[in-house]
C-alpha cells in the first residue's frame, strides 16, 4: 500500500528536518523499526454510526439511568406530600352545613389562615 505522491513528499521533508535538527532520533527510529520488524500491522478499526436517537446507543446505560431518575423522582413526590401534609393546619378543612333543603359542603371559611392573623371576609369591608 502507498501514499498518494504529494503525502509522501510531505513526509520525505518531514524525515530530512528531523534527521537534521535531532540526530539521536535517527537511531531511536532504527532501533523501533528493528524491534518491531516481524510485527503484523495492526487492523483497521471500524467504528458503526450510531445516531443519536437510536436506542443502541444507550445499551447498558439505560436501566441504570432509568432506575436512578424513577426513585428520584419518587423521593421528591413523596417529599412534597409530606411536606404540603405537614403544613397545613388543621382549621383548613371545609365543614358540613346546610344550605337550604340540601345538606352539602359550604366554602364559607374553608380558607387556610396563618396562625396568629385575623380572618376577614371576603370583599365585605373591614
């Protein structure tokens, strides 16, 4: 197998400089190609396009990834269950009474208020 002439000019002129500037490099190269004279090329290594949205690209990562974001994300659902149960008070739930001939749930009052604060009504003055 050879290179195209112009690649191998410009490799010729790169071997000239080099002999010239480091000649020790000479005899280390001699020395490499004696070592290494009985030894076979190595083989071409060929690499598949893998596309980016291809689910072979992920192979082995995949369960790990989606085992990792399934419990954070469990984590964090049940983290913000339980905080949203631990602050909410105990007057927020809305209470039974009648309204008319139907008994049924009445929004009058079911609003949180923060301890200590006054409740007013809604838009009925002071």
């Amino acid at each position: 197998m050879s290179l195209p002439a112009s690649q191998q000019r410009v490799l010729d002129r790169i071997e000239e400089v080099l002999k010239k500037r480091e000649p020790r490099l000479v005899s280390m190269f001699a020395m490499f190609t004696r070592l290494n004279i009985n030894e076979r090329l190595p083989r071409i290594e060929a690499l598949e396009v893998v596309r980016w949205w291809s689910p072979h690209r992920y192979r082995g990562r995949l369960p790990a990834r989606a085992l990792l974001f399934l419990s954070l994300a469990i984590a964090l659902i049940v983290s913000a269950v339980f905080i949203g149960t631990t602050q909410s008070s105990a007057n927020c739930r809305t209470q039974l009474t009648p309204r008319g001939s139907v008994i049924g749930l009445s929004h009058a009052g079911s609003a949180c208020a923060a301890p200590g604060s006054k409740t007013v009504g809604a838009g009925h003055g002071p």
